[in-house]
C-alpha cells in the first residue's frame, strides 16, 4: 500500500464520518499527485480513479464540520516517529492574496520584497528534524476588521475564541501571539524540545507577550525580538535593576563577544530579565559573515545548554536551506492554492497541506532532494508570487553557506 494511503489512514481515523475520511483522503492524494495549481478543478481531474469529484473536495474543507486540531497532533507524532525531532520553530509566513473577502486577508508591507501588498499572514509551527523542517500547526493573523467587525467575522466563520484579545496592544490586533505561545507549547511539550520563534512583528510589547507566554509554560524558548524590546540588567536579587532596551544592550556587543554556532551567533556575558518574566535569560545577537559591520537579529533565549543547542541548530545554514525546501514543498502541496474565503476552511486546507509536505519531506526514500519537478498546471493559472519568507531564508541560507 503506497504510504500516503498510510499517512491517510493514520491521520484520517479520528473523523467521525465516513465519507469525510474518503474525501479528506482524496484531497491529500490530490495535493501530491496534481501537477501545478492544486484548485479542486485539478485535484479532481488528477484523481479521478478514486471517483473524485470537485464538489465533494471542496465541500471537505469548506462546508464540512471536522476538527483540524486531532489532525495535526497526529501529523505531530507521525513526524516525530519519522525524524529526530530538534525544536519547534515558529515563523511568520506571508501569503499574497487577490480580492478583500478571503480570512484574514490586509494590506501590508513586505520588507522582504520592499513593497506594500494583499496578503494574508500566518505563523507556521515547524518541527525542525535532522530530515528537515516540517509544519504541524498554523495560526492565522486576523488584524483589524477581521477581529472587529462582527458581521464580517460572522461570514468569514470566525470563531471568538480566534479573534483579538481585549489585552492585546492596539497598535498590533489580531496577532494571537497567545494562540501561538499555547499551540506552540503544545507540540513542544509532546516532542520534549524547547521553541524557536520569529516574531510577525515589530512592536516590542508582543515580543515581550510571546516570550511571558512562552516562560509561562515552562519551556526552553528562543525568540526574535526587536530593537525596543526592553531588558532589565543587575545582578540576581536586585530590587532595582537598570532598564535599558536591546538595541543599547546589542550596542556593546560586536562580533568579538562570546561565540555561539560556529561565529554566527554571540552571547552577552551576562543574564538579562524581561519584565513580566522572573527567570533570567540570555541575550544573543546573530551575525551574517557576509556584513560584520551590522547584526541580522536579536534574539532572547533561555541559557540552559539545550535550548541553546537547539537554536544554535536552528539557525544554522543547513537547518536554514532546510527551512527554505520546506516552503518550496509547501507551494508545490498547494500552500497558495487555497480557492475558499472561510477562517475553518483556510485551516482544514493547511492542515491537508501540511499533510502533503510531510510526507514529501519524510514519507519516502526521495524525501525533499529528489521531489518532482512542478509542471505546467492542466489550466490557466494567474501568476504567481512566492511566499515571502522562502525568500528570507534563502537569502540568509545563501549568506550562511559562504
């Protein structure tokens, strides 16, 4: 039996009905085996032996009542079985959109690709492996009118549980940095291994939410903050301590300060505080060779030797191109492919999307080095724009590799 009727079945098993386990397997087989854009038309046409139907592909993601939750906890603990799992990384994950009506869909700016677009904004959780970085979980960013508007939410299906915390900064809605901290701990707590986490912002106070979040669960973290982020410095005890920021701490440390990862990253000699946070961490500070003159980010982390370890693995130039091949396999699973408006339906297709990359990057002997190639899609397709953070990690895997 090929695996991905195996992934199938064991991911499959826990919905209720009949015919959504057919249609949820169908879909699953449609992504990887449909050559260029994965729309039900062509997942249909490319899956016909299985007596699929367009109607029926689309009505299991967008209009049917399954949980994705089990789902990915059980793509989880298939990854885990698959690959010597590392850490859990969360990145941010820009999807470029068409029309207003889709969940989630704003107008941003991308400094990747330096201009303003439609797009949707989504933190991805990846098991990162020695076989590669895997997604198991999604959030999806709901800023302004898409946590407000009540009516707008009602259409989308957005439950309130996914909408903006009254706690949340008012500069910076819909982040559900909370989500993510909890949805992250999750899958970090059950693979036993601390998180690594690119903010989707650069407003100091999330980070400082993402991180008392993540402290607050009790695990090893490591997480990209901004400039502003305030730290409070003294010796432990201190009732007093001096507040100062990142930037000003950062200043102090050129490249010659403590080495981490091969050079690429430094660690200040002594322990910080983050307000709202007891536990002491550590401050590092990534350097590309390539430009010594100026730091690539800045990142607070726990100081025990295994979240450091997995950070430093993390962020290393393997794991990087390896980060990079997971989007690439993503697109081709039909990461920008998803044809519905609805917040449910938008989760049931990453999670199926997820599914596929999986399997591409674990599930058999070619794993990512040999996928296919795309080709050409069996109907017109708009052109189509790369998500924004496979460019990031290339341009950083490509500067690392030298």
């Amino acid at each position: 039996m090929p695996t991905a009727d195996l992934l199938a079945r064991r991911l499959f098993h826990c919905l209720p009905r009949t015919d959504q386990r057919r249609w949820a397997g169908a879909y699953l087989s449609g992504l990887l085996g449909t050559p260029g854009k994965k729309s039900v038309r062509n997942m249909a046409r490319s899956t016909a032996a299985l007596g699929a139907a367009s109607q029926s592909l689309h009505q299991v993601v967008n209009a049917s009542t399954w949980d994705w939750n089990p789902v990915r906890r059980e793509l989880a603990a298939w990854c885990g079985e698959q690959a010597g799992v590392r850490a859990l990384r969360m990145v941010p994950v820009v999807i470029p959109k068409r029309g207003q009506c889709s969940a989630g869909v704003h107008r941003r700016f991308d400094p990747a690709g330096g201009r303003t677009l439609s797009c949707q904004l989504a933190l991805g959780l990846f098991l990162v492996t020695d076989h590669g970085s895997v997604p198991v979980d999604w959030r999806l960013v709901l800023p302004g009118r898409w946590s407000e508007d009540d009516e707008l939410c009602e259409r989308a299906r957005i439950p309130a549980a996914a909408r903006t915390s009254p706690a949340a900064p008012a500069a910076h809605p819909g982040l559900g940095l909370d989500q993510a901290a909890e949805a992250a701990a999750a899958h970090a707590a059950a693979a036993g291994v601390p998180v690594v986490a690119e903010a989707a912002t650069e407003a100091p106070l999330d980070a400082v939410r993402l991180i008392a979040g993540l402290a607050g669960r009790s695990l090893g973290f490591a997480v990209s903050v901004p400039l502003g982020t305030p730290v409070l410095c003294g010796p432990p005890g201190d009732r007093a301590p001096h507040t100062t920021t990142v930037a000003r701490l950062a200043a102090r440390l050129g490249p010659a300060s403590s080495p981490l990862a091969g050079g690429r990253l430094r660690r200040a000699p002594a322990l910080i505080r983050v307000p709202g946070v007891a536990r002491p961490l550590a401050l590092l500070t990534e350097w590309d060779p390539a430009t010594p003159e100026r730091p690539v980010k800045h990142w607070i982390a726990d100081p025990d030797g295994r979240t450091l370890a997995a950070t430093r693995f993390s962020l290393s130039a393997a794991a990087s191109l390896s980060l990079a091949t997971s989007m690439d396999v993503l697109e081709e699973c039909g990461l920008l492919d998803f044809e519905g408006r609805s917040f449910p339906g938008w989760h049931r297709h990453m999670t199926l999307v997820s599914a596929a990359a999986a399997h591409r990057l674990l599930g058999g002997p070619q794993r990512a080095a040999a996928r296919p190639v795309r080709t050409p899609a069996p109907e017109p397709a708009p052109t189509r724009v790369p998500t924004r953070v496979a460019a990031q990690v290339r341009t950083r895997a490509h500067a690392f590799s030298g």
